[in-house]
C-alpha cells in the first residue's frame, strides 16, 4: 500500500489527485440582524398604538445600501417628524385633527393609505416635553378646513415629488439634516446592530486555516478521542498538501498519512515498508547519503564525530571501531577519506557493524556490501582498513561478541542510533541504559553520540506531534533552500528518510514506535549514570567544521558548549554531537 500519492502523474507515487492544493474558497454564514433596542417608544396616533416593531423590519437595523432605493428613515429626538417614508405608489393622504401636533410644526402627524392594501405607513413624532412645550396632549387645535387642505397639498407635493419648481432643500431643510442622518447611520450599523457587525465583519475577514492549523487541530481531536471530527480534518488536508508543494505543502502531506495511520493503526506497516530496501552502488547514492549532502546538519554530525575520533587517535596504531548501526556507510566514507590525506602514515582501522536484522536502514545482510564497498574505497585511498558485521540485534550483543583486542585503542560510535534502542518507557529491562553500562565495560578511550535534537520520547501523543512539526518543518525548510521542489532525490529522501520517521513518530506507540529521540540534556544525564565524562572539542576540530559551515547557506547555525556542537537551521537545533570518555 503506498502512503504518499504525487500530484504529478508521472511520479511513482500513486493517484495523482490526492495532493492538490484545495481552490474552493469558503463562504461566510448568513447571519441574521438583531433586532433594534435603541428606538422603543410607542407612537400615539389617534386611537391607535404604534411600535417601532410595526415599520417594516428593512427600514430599522439596516445599512443605506440596503434600504429601498425610494425610501429613507430618519430618526432622531430633535427632528419634528420622527420618520419618513416617500415612496413612488400612489397615496392618499388623510389627516387626523384631534392627534397632537406642535404648533410650528405642520408636519407632525398623518397617515399615509394605499388603495390597495390596508396596510398604513405612520408618520409622526415622538411625544416629549421638549418637543411640546406647554401644549396639552388633550388641547384642541383649531385649524380651518382650508388651511389644513393647503399644508396637506404642501406636503403632498414635497414627499411626492411632483413640483419641480419646489426646493426641497429650502422645504426640507435637508442641509441641516446632514448630521443626524449620518448620525442615524452609525447608530444602526454600530450600536443597534454591534453584534451582527462584528461578526460579519470578523467572518468577511476571516482567512481559511492553514495546513498546520489543520494539522494540529486533528492531532489534538485524536488525543481527545474525537475520531470522526479527526477523519473530516484529514479529508480536507488531503486536498491542500502537495508532496512537490512548498515546505509546508510537503511536511503536512506526511504527517497526515502518520495521523490516517495512526487512526487505521497501521503505522508499523507503512514504517517498515519505507525502509532502505537496495544497498548503494557506485553508480546510484541511497537515499541516506543524498539526505546527508543536501541537508547538512546531518554531515555536519558525522563530521563532528569523525574529527574528534581522528584527533584522539593520531599517535595510535591500531584503533578499533565499533558501530552498532552504520547506516549506509557514509560516515566512514568520509573517514577513511580524511585518513588517506594524513601527513604521515594512518593507523589501521578495523571496524566492528552490528547488522540487526530488525534495522530499517538496509536489507538483511545488507551490511556485509556496505563493508565490501568500504574496504575496496579504503585499498583504492592507501588506507589500511578491515570491516566485520555482527549478526545479533542490537540488545543481544555482548562483549564476548565485540572481539575487543589488547593493543587497539577502542573507540565507541553511536551515531543516529540510540534513539533506537527502547528505554524504561518501553520495557522494564531498559536496553538503552543497559548498553550504555556494557560499553562502559569495554574501557573505551572515546565514545562519540550524534543525535537529532527532538523529544518524542515520553512525551504525550499531542505535544509529541506539536515537537514533531516543529523540527521536520526547519528540516524541509533547509531542503527547500538546497534543491529544487521537483528533484527526483529530494522527494526520494523526504519518502524514504524524513517520511518513515515522521509516520512512525506519530502513527505509533508502544514497542512499535522505534523513533524514541530525546534532547541533548537527556543524552548527557543517561551517560553521565552510566559512568561516562564529558570529552571536549579541541580548538581544531570546532575550527574545522565552522570553515565547512561557510560554504553552505548562512541560514544553518552551529553553538558549542561543553563536550557538545549544536547544528542547526535559523537558530533550531537539529543535530547534536557529543564526546565522552
């Protein structure tokens, strides 16, 4: 079953639509207006009693825009004629002379009746002292008849429109009226409907979540047992990842096949069949190698431990190594190399691997080629060198099967390793610290950790996979910056180096979760128990690999303490390297 699906259909990754980025954009949610708390009074008009909830529900709450585009609302305590409503249907008007009007003001009260619709828009003004004066809501105004029929036709004609010849400014007094409409309209928008401003302008304005707030987002609901929530995350990512994407396209499209297998428990499966199936060749690089040239933190650990190693073992004539897990080979590529330009004649080397059958870095038997390549690399540099596998898992070897030699200086190499080996988290024998103690046995005159610098030892599932996220993403950063997004090697390595951990660092627990890193300080307290001492950097060795750090991009860091190098991308630790005796 193949974990990771390309979006080119050329790539040998499966189906090519898994992995393209998602177009569709969200829409936001209807919402719907709160209704205005602001304007409450009751309008008395004659007999009858009138609210604001009587007007049509568009004519309060609602932005100019939205109003009809012949009708406008004015409302303000200091206006004779508390609404207004002109509209283009003809209209009788007919005036009530026995409701409450303001001497100055011939405005103040009148229906405005439709033929043919019962429906009636009122028109009047809030009752107040301040409005009134002294006039007595019960006072009769004595109006003629014929007076009344002229203000009527008066204003018949301004909200109708049908005297061209009138000034409406001058009859209206609109310019005085300038402020509190506009007063009016940020009442409506801002106070009486602050709720439904805020949060449509918080939704108009919202951004769609990004992959790594997905990521997390489906983490946390799996910690949290919410399975269906998390499978609904995953199918939406799947449609914004890309494993020829950018950093974040790419790092997200691995971690959400570790959170699918981790749902499926199929982690373990999926790990394994990641691993370095072929050995190298002379003409084809493995996948680790090129991990180790293109992203440099990892070299730059090799290059750390190999220094120090030829530094302790310049006046030796025989110095023996043993390795529990070389990997590919590659750092002892490098060392036999830096022998072979010695002023003067290098040591014999003789180098002890464990070939653990359980080892995801190789195939069975793998290690015996990786040997054979070696010493026909050494014979062609003038090296004296000689390889020897052990087939044993790593926690069965014993000291006896070491052939440790008296005349040899033993040095000890853990290099990417013992995060390998599980702790008392995993099992009551703890077989990390239990090696630590037999190497100790051996005397070593030096033993060398190069480790990735991450906890995703014992921590929780969640805070594990938020420290996961964080140092993966400085890695394919780092890669980005050194190779194009479609270079055939980088996506090799991303599959089968940084894919097969992330997957089993999220998708697994237990005994089948085998990628057990731990930060620096954890490494130095388990040797320090073990009985070990810090072994300094010489002046040399920091030298030399702060000349190698200038010829790579500025953005990887290194920083020295104690018996330890840090190496790093734009101030992340990486890679540690340290020394002990």
């Amino acid at each position: 079953m193949s974990m990771i699906r390309s979006v080119n259909s050329s790539a040998a990754y499966g189906e090519s639509n898994l992995y393209n980025t998602g177009k569709g954009g969200s829409s936001n949610s209807a919402l719907s207006r709160h209704r205005s708390s602001v304007d409450k009074q009751v309008y008395n008009h004659g007999h009858a009693l009138y609210h604001s909830d009587y007007y049509p529900k568009q004519y309060f709450n609602s932005p100019l825009e939205m109003m009809h585009a012949n009708s406008f609302h004015i409302s303000t305590s200091t206006i004779p004629g508390q609404c207004v409503q002109v509209s283009s249907a003809p209209c009788q008007l007919m005036a009530n002379i026995h409701s409450p009007t303001v001497s100055n003001n011939p405005y103040g009260s009148f229906e405005v009746c439709h033929p043919d619709s019962s429906s009636i828009c009122n028109i009047s003004h809030q009752t107040s002292h301040s409005l009134l004066g002294n006039v007595s809501p019960e006072q009769d105004i004595d109006y003629g008849e014929e007076e009344i029929r002229l203000k009527l036709r008066e204003l018949e004609k301004v909200l109708l429109y049908d005297n061209e010849d009138l000034d409406i400014d001058d009859f209206m007094g609109v310019d005085d009226w300038g402020e509190p409409i506009q007063t009016l309209l940020l009442t409506n928008s801002l106070k009486e409907s602050s709720s439904y401003s805020s949060i449509s302008c918080v939704d108009r304005n919202k951004e769609p979540r990004t992959a790594k707030q997905l990521l997390l987002d489906c983490s946390a609901a799996i910690s949290e047992g919410s399975i269906e929530e998390a499978q609904t995350i995953i199918t939406q990512l799947r449609q914004m990842v890309s494993i020829q994407g950018d950093p974040h396209q790419r790092i997200a499209a691995y971690m959400v096949e570790g959170l699918a297998a981790r749902i499926a428990s199929s982690g373990q499966g999926i790990y394994k069949a990641l691993k370095c199936k072929e050995p190298p060749t002379s003409d084809r690089l493995s996948a680790m190698q090129i991990l180790f040239e293109i992203c440099p933190c990892f070299k730059f650990g090799y290059m750390a431990a190999n220094y120090i190693i030829l530094e302790t073992c310049r006046d030796e004539e025989n110095v023996h190594i043993i390795d529990f897990d070389l990997n590919q080979g590659v750092q002892y590529i490098n060392l036999i190399q830096s022998l072979s330009t010695w002023p003067r004649k290098p040591p014999h080397i003789r180098l002890s691997g464990v070939d653990d059958p359980e080892s995801v870095q190789r195939s069975v038997e793998g290690l015996k080629v990786i040997g054979q390549c070696l010493e026909k690399l050494a014979e062609d540099l003038g090296v004296q060198f000689k390889f020897q596998a052990i087939a044993a898992k790593t926690g069965d070897v014993t000291p006896e099967m070491l052939d440790c030699r008296p005349g040899e200086s033993l040095v000890v190499n853990f290099a990417f390793q013992l995060h390998h080996i599980p702790d008392e988290s995993v099992s009551t024998v703890n077989e990390r610290d239990q090696l630590l103690r037999m190497v100790k046995s051996l005397k070593p005159k030096l033993v060398t950790i190069v480790e990735q610098d991450m906890n995703t030892n014992t921590a929780p599932f969640f805070p594990r996979f938020v420290e996961a996220y964080n140092y993966y993403s400085a890695v394919f950063d780092s890669l980005d910056a050194t190779l194009p997004r479609d270079n055939t090697d980088r996506m090799n390595v991303e599959k089968h180096c940084l894919a097969r951990d992330i997957v089993n660092i999220v998708a697994c627990e237990g005994a089948d979760r085998i990628e057990r890193y731990e930060a620096a300080g954890k490494w130095r307290a388990r040797m320090t128990m073990a009985g070990f001492v810090s072994c300094p950097f010489g002046s040399n060795v920091n030298a030399s690999v702060r000349a190698l750090l200038k010829s790579y991009c500025d953005r990887y860091m290194i920083k020295e303490e104690p018996g330890t190098l840090y190496f790093g991308w734009e101030g992340k630790p990486l890679v540690v390297a340290s020394a002990w005796k």
